[in-house]
C-alpha cells in the first residue's frame, strides 16, 4: 500500500473542541499509532487502542467505525460505552457477527470519535487511522512458534507490524504488571512513535480483567 496516495489520518483531537464549557484536559484523546497513522495487522479481527483524556465520561459513549478506502462508504460501526477516563482503552473487533473479517491487502480508515451529547454532536472530537492486514511470511512465522511470549513483541516489530506489536506488549503488561523489563518495552515502544505523553497512563484493559479475577476468587 502506497502511503502517500492515502488521505491522512489524525491520531490527537483537536483542540478546538470546547466541550465541558471550555475544559483542556492536560492531553487529548489520542490513538496508540505509529505517526503516519498508518499500521499494519496480521489478524483479521485486531485490537486497537485508545487514550481517554481526563473528562467525565458519565453517561458518555464513543462509536468506531471502519470505511472503505473511498472514504465513502461505511463497513462498520460499533457503540462503545466508556467507563474509564485518563487511561488507554482497548476496542476489541474479535467476535463481532456485523463485521466481515478484514481482507489481506485491503487498506481500511477508522473512525473513533467521543460524544458527549447525542443531540448536538458540536462537541465531539475524534482521531481516525489506516490499517491493513498483511500475510505473514514464513521468516516471521518461525520466528514467533518458537519464541518465548516476551519475545515476540521485538519480532512484531522487527517485522514492521505495528497492533501485533502494541498488543503483544499489552498483554504482557496485564500479564506481569510489576515487570520493570515489560513497562520499560512499552514506554520505549510509545516514545519511539511521539507518544511519551501517554507512556505511563493505566491501561483499563487490564485493570478490569484484574477486577474481574478478584472476583471471581472471592465467589469460589
């Protein structure tokens, strides 16, 4: 896929928005991508990943929606209810029975937008991105059947596949959050792609598969 023939994304709001009568958060709404706002998968439902600026989120619900290349027709759309503000959220696509998987080779533009009032949308801010699923080749898939899971976020990367890489490396941060090895994988992962600003924010993902272990431990 030719990068420059594509319509650029924006992986920060913009600061003209004037919701919560004319509140900044110290940062904005942001999307965990590389600066070109481009990155590419090997998984036909990914995962991707988002920072919530400090605001309420009452009662607040955010949509993502995929577009085909045209930018003109929409593939898919999904409410998300937001329960978690200054921290990273996951949106997860696996499992959804509306969304076709995506195709190798196809270049898809996302939409995420935050709404804070259903009824005047004035106030909502939004980031947007590409992303393409690509075939792994035989070098990468030997490389990661035999690799230990701490491993194999550097081959991701290596390879040039960026939301295997940022998941790989979540999944390992839910897994051992006391890791000073994984956190500073992370951190250096963030600030190579100008994202050190959101570095170190809690990733809600795992807070609430942590309280959803507790209490399953406290049922049995």
């Amino acid at each position: 896929m030719n990068q420059l023939n594509i319509t650029p994304g924006n992986r920060m709001e913009n600061y003209a928005a004037t919701r919560c009568q004319g509140y900044r958060p110290p940062i904005p709404l942001m999307a965990l991508i590389p600066q070109s706002t481009f990155g590419t998968t090997i998984a036909e439902y990914p995962t991707l990943y988002f920072y919530i600026p400090d605001v309420s989120v009452k009662n607040v619900k955010a949509e993502f929606s995929f577009y085909d290349q045209t930018l003109k027709t929409i593939i898919y759309e999904k409410e998300i209810p937001l329960q978690a503000s200054d921290s990273i959220i996951a949106v997860d696509l696996a499992n959804d029975p509306d969304l076709p998987p995506l195709e190798v080779g196809k270049p898809y533009f996302w939409y995420f937008s935050i709404i804070f009032d259903p009824y005047d949308r004035s106030d909502s801010t939004y980031v947007a991105g590409w992303i393409q699923r690509v075939t792994p080749n035989s070098p990468i898939n030997q490389e990661l059947d035999r690799a230990a899971p701490k491993a194999k976020p550097a081959i991701y990367a290596n390879h040039g596949i960026w939301y295997e890489t940022l998941e790989s490396l979540v999944q390992l941060r839910c897994a051992e959050p006391e890791n000073s090895t994984v956190a500073s994988n992370w951190q250096y992962l963030l600030q190579q792609v100008g994202l050190s600003d959101i570095a170190r924010k809690p990733l809600a993902q795992c807070h609430s598969a942590l309280i959803a272990d507790q209490f399953s431990e406290s049922t049995e």
